[in-house]
C-alpha cells in the first residue's frame, strides 16, 4: 500500500458530502426541521399535560419521540460520518 493509496479520495464520497450540505442548507429541510420540532414539542406536552395515559400511549408517545429525534439528527450523523471519511487534508 503506498502513500497514495492512503489520501485517495473516493470521488462519490466528495459528491455525497456536497449533496448534504446542499440539503442541510435547504429551505425545504429547514421548514422540515420546523415541523419535526412541533411534532417533538406536541408529544412532549401530552406527556407533561395529561394526568392518565395508558401504558399504549406511552410506548407510542416514546416511540414517535425517538423516531422524530432520530430523523431529525440523520443528515448531520450522516454527513460527520462521510466527512469522517475523507483524508484530513481535504
């Protein structure tokens, strides 16, 4: 393995990396972002608001929390990690 072969950089990895600071940029992803951010705080509240809820409604309540939180953080998770995988002098 030589030098090179070390700091070759993957060109589709270069194009990916572009794409989703294309789209982490985006109007459209910011006014997803907005609506994830409602949807987080109307689940929080039914949590905090109401005195009985089933132990289905939790589970459900807790599911729609870390679905949304996880879709919500995917694009930056993704882009760290092709960014991760570019060579430090890029």
């Amino acid at each position: 393995m030589t030098k090179d072969d070390l700091t070759a950089v993957d060109p589709m990895i270069v194009k990916k990396v572009g794409y989703l600071k294309e789209f982490v940029n985006s109007d459209g992803w910011k006014l997803i972002k907005e609506e994830i951010r409602k949807q987080i705080y109307d689940h929080t509240v039914a949590f905090g608001s109401k005195t009985e809820m089933s132990i289905h409604e939790i589970d459900y309540r807790r599911g729609a929390l870390l679905t949304l939180n996880g879709f919500l953080s995917y694009p930056d998770n993704l882009l760290e990690s092709l960014e991760n995988q570019l060579p430090l002098n890029e």
